[in-house]
C-alpha cells in the first residue's frame, strides 16, 4: 500500500467505541489511512466490532487502512478474534488457519 499520503491517526488508551475522526476521515473520501496504535491500551469488544466495520466501510470506498505499531497485547486480541479484516490492515499476507501472523 502507498502511504506517501496517508491519514495517521493515533489510537490512545482504550478504544472502547466508534472513533469519529476516523469515521469522519473515510467519510470524506481519505484514500488512505493509517491507523497507529503504539500508546492503545485495550480494546474491547466493541471497539473490535467499530474497527471490523469501519474497515468494511473504508473497503466499499477504495479506501486503504492500516494498522501499524501494534503492541503485543494489542497484536494478541487482534489475533484470538481472527477477523480476516483486521488481520490484513495488520498486514498478515493470508489469514487462513495456517498463515503465520504479521
């Protein structure tokens, strides 16, 4: 994915719900978005739930998201939930049950 003109935005503390920055951002025809969680604390499940269908919003647009530094706690819930769509903005090449992780 190009990023020379990304969108960063931070992801800080817990992301228990919808992000309307980045909502907001996709909305208005962003083409590509990167999402970093270095300082994300928890995710809860909805927060899960906002990032798998703002991913599929992002995708109906042509919009490109992803996720980089991820801490390992973070990394982990990603993982466990196994949404082929988070995998991939993680940047996990295949997410069948054999892939390895990104």
């Amino acid at each position: 994915m190009q990023t020379d003109n990304a969108q960063k935005i931070f992801i800080a503390g817990q992301l228990q719900r919808a992000q309307d920055n980045v909502d907001q951002l996709i909305a208005s025809g962003a083409q590509s978005v990167v999402l970093d969680f270095s300082a994300c604390t928890f995710i809860s499940v909805d927060g899960l739930e906002w990032l798998e269908e703002m991913l599929l919003r992002a995708d109906s647009s042509k919009a490109q998201v992803r996720f980089v530094s991820i801490p390992p706690s973070i990394y982990k819930v990603f993982k466990v939930a196994r949404i082929d769509s988070i995998m991939r903005a993680c940047g996990a090449p295949n997410t069948d049950k054999h892939s390895q992780s990104c």
